[in-house]
C-alpha cells in the first residue's frame, strides 16, 4: 500500500534517541531547550518566542486560554479546519463560527472572515490548507484593523511563507504539529509562538501544572535554598515535551530541506501529469510569492464520483484521505450556517499521496490509477466551476 503520509526515520534519529537513553535524562531538558532554540532560528523569530507542547491540539487548547477566551466569546475559524480547533473553541465555552472557504484552494479569503465577524468575536483561527499559505496576510490585516488577535494553525505549514513572512509568525499565536503525519515529525509534539513574549513566557507555566518555576532539569537549583517548593500561578495541565521527542525534531529539523524539494518534486510531477484530465482539476496555481511546505496535494472531481476515486486508488494499492471534514456539518458544534465553498470542497476533494518516502515508482503507480479511475468514472460529467487563485 502506498500511504497518503509517512515519515522518514532512520540512523540519524535512531542515534540521537539513543544518546537520550544513555543521558538517563528523558523529561524535558537540554534537547528540548535545543529544539526550540532551532526552530526560533528556523522561523527568524527571537528564541523566547517559542515553546515546546506536547501537541498541536493541545497548543490550540492553550491558544484559546492565552488569548481569555471565554463563555459568550465568539471565535471564527473556517469550517474546513482540523476538529481540535473547534473543541479548543467549545471547550472554553465559547461558540465556534464557522467561515467559509475557497472551494478550489480550501483556505478562506479576507472576506469570507469578516463575513463571520461580529460585536462578540474574540479571535480569528486559521490554517494553511495543504501548506499553502492562502490569504493569510490579507487575513492578518483585517484582524489588525479589528482589534481581533489572529491564531495561525500552521500544522501544514512548517515551511510555508507568505513573502518573507513564515506562516504561524504572521498572527499573534501561531501553533505548529509534529505527529506522526506531519513533515517534520516528533511521533506527537508540538510548538507554540506568540508575538507577545509575555504570552509565550505563560504558556511555558501553563505547559507545567501553572508552577512558576519549573523543577525539573535545570542548572540554576543550587541558587534556591528549597528548589522543591512550588508556587501556582493557573490550574493547568502537564503539556510538556520531553528530550526523546525533541532530539527527533532536532534531526528532522536538520533534513527539512530535503524533505520539502522531494515533495515540491513530487507535487510538480502530479501537476504536470495530471493537469488537463478530463473531469479532474488539480490544486490552481501557487500565487507568486508564496512557498508552500507542500503538505497535502489535492485532486477534485464531480461530487458523484469523489468515493468511488478514493475506492478505485484503495484497490490499486494507493490509499488517499480528506483533510479537513467540513466542522459546520458537524452536528456537535450546533451551527446552522449553509457555506456552499465548503461544502463543494468536502464533497469533491481527495488527498493523493504526499511524503518524502514516495519513489518514483510510487508516484507513477499513483498518476495510473488516478488517470485510469477518473477517465473511466467522469468521462461524461458536466465541468466543474471555474478556478480561483486566492
Ligand atoms: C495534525 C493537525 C493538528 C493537530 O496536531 P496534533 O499534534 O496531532 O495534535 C492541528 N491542525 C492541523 C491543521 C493539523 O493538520
């Protein structure tokens, strides 16, 4: 079966969670200081802007507790969005508004947010579908302007840029995945920015029970006469990372450039060959000025034929995906709005294969059985609507 993700894991990252072992030191310590040291420099961002979590839903959970929100807020995000954005949203009480998106790209535009503004918003979250990084800074701006803090899913976005503008520094949190989907992989881990240091400086208390102080690994114990005495500054949860886990991001963070240009190659190569198939559309074009991290690479069909393509590319050994169901249609978040982007895109998009794993083989078995399902499925369905850029 070729799968839809994998990660890439080998001698490097063997050794590196070996030298971990043998420091007989597992909990959050020096690779983790490490780690989030490079990835500041990965992203050009001062180094106590970043904090270590131990997942991407948990960094929204801490996310929605950073910025207040709260019972009778009201946090906009798209309705194709990960589902642990929303719970963030619900479980503090507050009500998910779902905005809608681009059929074509899957990100939502300037004006598909401020359509769901209003008097009780509290703030905007967004992702980067696929890894691209969409309206974002036409998104960023519109927040700016109403005084809305923006939160950057930018679980796809490891690399992606909006200009020089890095995807996940652009709004004033931006939180990034490293399970064991994602591109630069950590088996589950994560990473928290804020533009405000004061932010990031609570979120590392909030990561830690709210203890002021952090007892675990550090130098400076001898300084204090009693190390073990605690003082509670929030009710919080243990949402660390530990040094196994950040010892693998240090490595893949390291071999993030090869993994980018494989799957930018492998995108252009389901571009070239796919581009033109009858009844079929491929992603519309990058805008100029923006890097993708090339995250997910998507096909759309008529909405007819969308499972009976996922069916036939299962049979043929390849197995793809939808990311993200439509949360609006998701009876537990009670929203009664009608996005037809949305809707159109749940229903018409398939993920294909897309990891650095992928030979070539892999991909030409992938573009057989794609050609070959849509040529025999949607041979005589109505063209789709037209593209769109945003
Ligand atoms: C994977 C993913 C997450 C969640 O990440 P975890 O680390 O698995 O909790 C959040 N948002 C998006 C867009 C994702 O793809």
């Amino acid at each position: 079966m070729i799968n839809v993700f994998q990660p890439t894991l080998g001698a490097e990252e063997l050794g590196a969670v070996a030298e971990v072992l043998d420091s007989a030191w597992l909990g959050k310590g020096p690779r983790v200081a490490e780690f989030e040291r490079a990835f500041a420099e990965h992203l050009g961002v001062p180094a106590d802007r970043v904090v270590t979590v131990n997942s991407c839903t948990e960094a929204l959970f801490q996310a929605m507790e950073l910025l207040g929100v709260g019972p009778g807020d009201e946090v906009v995000l798209p309705s194709i969005s990960f589902v642990g954005a929303a719970n963030a949203i619900a479980a503090r009480g507050a009500r998910p508004v779902f905005c809608d998106v681009d059929p074509r790209t899957l990100n939502p535009t300037a004006d598909h947010v401020a359509a769901a503004l209003g008097p009780r918003t509290r703030a905007v979250v967004i992702l980067h579908y696929g890894g691209r990084p969409g309206s974002v800074l036409e998104i960023a701006e519109l927040c700016r302007d109403r005084g809305v803090p923006l939160v950057e899913d930018a679980a796809c976005s490891v690399a992606s840029r909006a200009g020089d503008d890095p995807c996940g520094v652009i709004g004033d949190i931006g939180v990034w995945s490293f399970d064991s989907q994602k591109i630069v992989v950590t088996a589950d881990g994560a990473m928290l920015s804020a533009r405000d240091p004061e932010l990031v400086a609570a979120a590392r208390k909030h990561t830690y029970l709210g203890l002021e102080r952090f007892s675990g690994y550090t130098s400076a114990k001898v300084a204090d006469t009693r190390w073990w005495d605690i003082e509670v500054t929030s009710f919080s949860r243990r949402s660390i990372m530990n040094d196994l886990q950040a010892a693998l991001g240090l490595v893949q963070l390291r071999r993030l450039g090869g993994f980018l240009e494989r799957r930018a190659e492998i995108a252009a190569a389901y571009d070239r060959e796919l581009a033109g198939l009858a009844g079929m559309q491929t992603p519309p074009p990058l805008p100029d000025g923006h890097t993708s991290s090339f995250y997910l690479y998507w096909v759309q069909v008529d909405e007819a034929v969308r499972d009976a393509l996922a069916r036939d590319l299962y049979a043929d050994g390849v197995y793809t995906t939808f990311r993200y169901p439509a949360l609006h249609l998701v009876k537990a978040y009670g929203s009664d709005a009608r996005l037809p982007g949305a809707e159109a895109a749940a229903a018409r998009t398939l993920c294909l294969p897309l990891h650095q794993g992928l030979s070539d083989g892999d991909v030409e078995v992938t573009i057989a059985a794609v050609r070959s399902s849509v040529r025999r499925r949607s041979g005589r369905l109505p063209p789709p609507p037209s593209a769109t850029t945003a």
